[in-house]
C-alpha cells in the first residue's frame, strides 16, 4: 500500500474532497508507475483518478461505526511518534 495514502474515515472534520482526490491520485500513480503520465496517457490518468475519487467519496458516505470520529491533531502525533520510533534505529 502507498505510504502516503492515509486513513480518510471517521475523522473530525471530515476528509475533505481534496484529501479524497490526493488518495486517489497516490492510488492511481502506485497502480500505473507513472508519478507524472505522458501526453498520450494523460487522458486516462485523469479519468481513473476521477473515478477512484468518486468511488472513494462513496465508500466513505456510506461507511458506518458506533466508534467516536478520532481527532487529526492526535493522530498525527501519535503517527509521528511512532514513526520516530520506528526510523530511529
């Protein structure tokens, strides 16, 4: 999986539709190898980032839990101290 794609769900506030999109273009450059695409694949990049966009915004209104949204500003701590621990061997 794309490092860089993070966990969209159960947030407060909400993903945003940019943050959306940013996952799906990572999705999309992970799927294709491409981190820019040529002229001739443009077309086809934009449109599968288009579509895993609009899926991705669907999965997202569509999931349900009974677990309280989790706070961004907490997560990212707890994400960079873990990582911190992790790259500091």
């Amino acid at each position: 999986m794309c490092r860089n794609i993070k966990t969209l769900y159960n947030f407060e506030p909400p993903a945003t539709g940019d943050e959306v999109r940013a996952a799906a273009l990572q999705f999309v450059r992970k799927v294709s190898g491409f981190n820019k695409p040529s002229k001739v694949n443009e077309a086809a990049f934009n449109a599968a980032v288009d579509e895993i966009t609009a899926a991705a915004t669907r999965l997202l209104a569509a999931l349900e839990t009974t677990a309280p949204p989790k706070n961004r500003e907490a997560e990212t701590v707890r994400l960079r101290a873990r990582s911190a621990q992790r790259f500091a061997k």
